[in-house]
C-alpha cells in the first residue's frame, strides 16, 4: 500500500490568547493566560465563572454581516480562520 504525504500549508489560530496563529503563539510563549471571568453570559447560576473565552473577536472583519447572522459562534471562528489562510 502507497503512503499518501501530508503536507501542512499553513496555520490559523482563533484563541483567548490571540485572534491569529501569530498573536496566540506569542502570548503562549510569554506566559499569558487566556482564563478570565465569562462575559459572554450571565454565569450566576454555575458553579464556575471562570472560562477562556475569545474576546474582542468581529467576525465581519472577513465575513459578511448578512452570512455572519446566518452563523453560530464557533462557525464563524471557522470561517475565519479559514480566511486567514487565502
């Protein structure tokens, strides 16, 4: 049997440390964590209220505000990411 190569082209990262591979990478090497308070939601009803949640993230920076709507959270953090790669 052949063995197909791999090969890896590129790199995106949408993470609580950074909005791009480069930003998270250099946060993780400096130590920084991405833990902090929810935000998000109202998070008095669960036993925790810490998360690592991604801030500052517009995903119509890249995608339009029409398909954005369309789109869950974490699709939007995909497509992104995806973008960030063309």
């Amino acid at each position: 049997m052949s063995r197909k190569r791999v090969v890896i082209t590129g790199v995106s990262a949408i993470t609580p440390l950074g909005l791009d591979a480069a930003s998270s990478w250099d946060a993780l090497l400096a130590g920084k964590s991405g833990l902090g308070p929810i935000t998000h939601f109202d998070s008095t009803e669960f036993d925790t209220h810490i998360a690592a949640e991604v801030k500052d993230f517009n995903p119509e920076a890249r995608i339009p505000a029409k398909q954005c709507r369309r789109m869950d959270r974490f699709a939007q953090f995909a497509v992104d990411g995806a973008l960030q790669l063309l």
